[in-house]
C-alpha cells in the first residue's frame, strides 16, 4: 500500500510506504516488527491531528536510486530485537513536548492575569499562548473593576474566537460573567431558594428584572396580587407599572432556556413561600388579645384577609362589626389600613383570628343600662325568616332585635311578609332583654297592649321632665 505523504523527500515517503504496508500485515509480522511499525505510524499525526506532520526518519534509509518494492517487504526485511535487549521506541515531537489543549468557542475558563495595558488584557488560559481581551470588551466593563485588576489575578473569561486570523485567542471577560449567570439561575431553579433583586424596566405583559447580567421576565399573572392590583390601577402601564421601576421585588426561578435567551421569574411564588415562613415566625410572636395595624389584601363572602405585618390573619364576618354586615365590602375596601385585635391562634393550622368590632364600644353595654322589658323603641325591619322579622333599633344601629312571628299580630300570621316588609320603620315594644346571650325580644302586637299602660305612663311623664 503506497501513501502520499505531501512535504516528505522520496527516501522518507518510501520509508513512510515501507512501514504503512508492513502495519497492514499484523499476523505475520513478528511483535518487535509490530512495535516498529506502530512507532512509525504514530509519528505520522501531530498533536493537532493534521496531515502535514513531522515524521521521525528511520535510522538508515535505503539509496534513493534503488528503492526496495513494497509488495517484496517480508518478514526479514522488518529489524529484529536482539534476545534480552529491549526495544527503544522512536521518539516523537508529541512524545517529546505534548501540546497545550486548544480553547473551545463560547468555553469558560479560569485564566489568570498575565498583563494590562490601556488597549488589552493578556490572560493566560493554558493554551499555547495567552488570550486577548480586547479594547471594546474593555469599554463595557466598571470602571472601578478595570482599576482592580492586576497581573498574576484569577478570573473567569468566556472564548469568543479560539483563533482569529491573527492567530489570537479573544476573550470576553462580561460575557463569561453572563454565563455563569446563566449557571446560577438554572442552579435557583432547581434549589427554587428565592432571589432579591430590583425591577429595571417594564412592557405590557409584565416586569423585567436583572438576574446578575441576565433580563428575567416576571408576567403580570406571576405577580403579587398587591403589586398586580397596583399594576391594572393606572390609566396606562407607563403610570401603573413604571412606577414600579427601581422597586424591590423577591422572585422565584420557574424556567430557564439558555437557547432562547428566557428566563421567566414569579414574585407570586416566591410571595408564598415568603409568607408562610413569616407567619410561623409572627405567630411565635403573637398573643390574644394583641393591637394590631394591618392592611386589607383580599374580601371574600365570609370575612376579610388583613395582612398584620408578615402574615395574613382573618376577619370573619361576624367580627367586622357589632351591627350586622352581609358583605365586607359594606366597611372596608381593598389596601385600606384597619386597626385589629388578636383573638385566636393556632399554630397547627397556622391560622390567625382578628377581630375589628372588639376595638369598639360593646352596645351590649348600653343596652344592658338603657333598655328594660316593656320599653318603647323605633326599629327598621332588615330581614324576614319564616319565624319572624329581624329589626334594628334606629336609635342604637350596632344592635338587632327579633319579633317573632307570635309578636306580629293578634291573628294568626303564615308569613311576616303578610304583616312587615324589609325598609319599614315601626314602633316597637321590649319584651325580652338577655345581655349575656346577646339577645333582644321585639313585639309589634303589644305596642297597644294594656298591660304596659303604667310603663307607658312614666316614660311620658319622664320626657315632658
């Protein structure tokens, strides 16, 4: 088998021929012609695995003017070892000196600072030969950092071309720094720890954050409901949202794609996680019967959520007010702030009860000093039952008494819609007061009746006096 070696002389490539043709016959060829062999063909390639390699010539080359075929090479035309000698390889240029591993495009690699100048710096990377960052790499860079750098320090630098026409290595220290960025947001959003960092701009569909050197997109759905509330407040989004710019904001890592450049954040996440870590702390802390200030965050059917700083506790809609509410939004409104009290926890089920109605004056009080059986009172039916009509006391709007279907008329009554409507306002007599159940007794029939013509008597007298 005969070779073409390119840049070798013709007693080299018959040479060269020789051993290739002898490499093609292993099973006849003896083991110290096979190792001969083998050492010629290695010295062959280069480190580099090009073609035009060096080639170690051979101890004694045959006369040029008579070279020996290569179909005639036979097994006493390949050198023998002599019996107790060992064989010394040839040695080559690789052997000898291996080269420097060459840097790969867009590999990061710590390289230390060999020199600065006001145009460049040369780091080496263990290549063959440091590599550049060049003058328009510098320009991005802080100025402060340019001022600390100093030769024989370690840094991080990212392979922009491995050889440029010059036969340069360029490298970028800022686009290194991007990367492991994008390293260390894929690390976040597998531990899903929160990270801290602030809003630097903003579109339609939502925030954009700085992540290190990387734009993360935080959409309007992923952010808290008090900073989505403010975002949907505004006019348009540059009054809303731009407003928020420069805001502290806490996020989570929910996905990250290196190849489409997307990296989407989620304050809502992170919120929750947040939240629930402060409201264990915040309950360890928290006895009944303390004064709060709190912020309402969201109005449901059956209370109100009041974030108490740290975490949120609820209003039932039995607390909200001494009068009767059938729904939050009669007193309170979203973001208003309300002064609480404390009244039940409960650490297992990390649930905080307040009560807004316990920081007002109990009317039960004043009825418990005012009011007595058989009194006269103005009331306004509020609601009708099949068992009676509920009314509140116009004088005393914080507290509703009962008439009971009985106490409506001398007849007989199947509804008391037959008799009342919600809206009227009536005279009504007391004839039941129970303080400690909280319970009022209203009558309608006996606002006439005899029995209390005595009472009657001295209230009349009581307001002439």
């Amino acid at each position: 088998m005969l070779l073409n070696m390119p840049g070798l002389g013709d007693a080299e490539g018959q040479e060269a021929n020789r051993s290739a043709d002898a490499l093609s016959q292993p099973e006849t060829a003896p083991p110290g012609g096979a190792a001969r062999s083998s050492n010629s063909a290695e010295a062959m390639t280069t480190a580099d695995g090009s073609s035009d390699a060096l080639v170690s010539p051979p101890a004694e080359s045959p006369p040029a003017s008579a070279p020996p075929a290569a179909e005639n090479i036979t097994e006493s035309s390949v050198e023998q070892p002599q019996a107790g000698a060992e064989a010394t390889p040839t040695e080559t240029p690789s052997q000898a000196a291996p080269a420097s591993p060459s840097p790969r495009r867009g590999e990061v690699i710590e390289g230390t600072i060999v020199s600065i100048s006001p145009t460049s710096i040369r780091v080496e990377i263990g290549a063959a030969k440091p590599g550049i960052v060049p003058t328009r790499e510098l320009e991005r860079l802080n100025r402060r950092a340019l001022e600390e750098m100093k030769p024989g320090q370690t840094l991080y630098v990212y392979v922009v071309n491995p050889r440029t026409p010059d036969g340069e290595i360029t490298l970028s220290i800022d686009r290194a720094a991007e990367e492991m960025d994008w390293e260390r947001a894929e690390a976040f959003r597998q531990s899903q720890e929160p990270y801290e960092t602030k809003v630097s701009g903003y579109n339609k569909g939502g925030l954009i954050v700085r992540f290190g050197r990387v734009r993360g997109f935080v959409p309007l759905s992923q952010l808290s409901p008090d900073r989505r509330r403010r975002a949907t407040s505004g006019a348009t989004p540059e009054e809303s949202l731009g407003a928020m710019v420069n805001d502290v904001i806490v996020v989570k890592v929910m996905e990250v794609n290196r190849q489409q450049n997307r990296l989407i954040l989620s304050e809502r996440a992170a919120i929750r996680e947040n939240r629930e870590k402060r409201k264990q702390a915040l309950i360890a802390q928290l006895q009944v019967g303390d004064i709060r200030t709190g912020r309402v965050v969201s109005l449901e059917d059956f209370g109100a959520f009041v974030d108490i700083g740290g975490a949120e506790g609820l209003i039932h809609l039995t607390e909200l007010s001494w009068k009767h509410v059938t729904h939050p939004r009669e007193l309170l409104s979203e973001g208003q702030e309300v002064q609480v009290e404390v009244i039940n926890i409960d650490p297992d089920a990390k649930r905080i009860g307040l009560s807004m109605r316990r920081r007002e004056p109990d009317p039960w009080d004043t009825v418990a000093v005012d009011f007595k059986q058989g009194q006269l009172v103005k009331g306004e039916i509020t609601k009708l039952t099949k068992f009676g009509a509920f009314a509140r006391l116009v004088d005393l709007p914080a507290i509703e008494g009962l008439v009971h279907i009985s106490e409506l008329s001398e007849t007989r009554v199947s509804h008391p819609r037959d008799v009342v409507k919600e809206g009227d306002v009536l005279t009504l007599r007391v004839v039941k007061v129970d303080v400690k159940n909280r319970r009022l007794g209203l009558s309608l029939k006996r606002v006439q009746s005899k029995e209390y013509l005595d009472i009657d008597w001295d209230m009349d007298w009581s307001d002439q006096g």
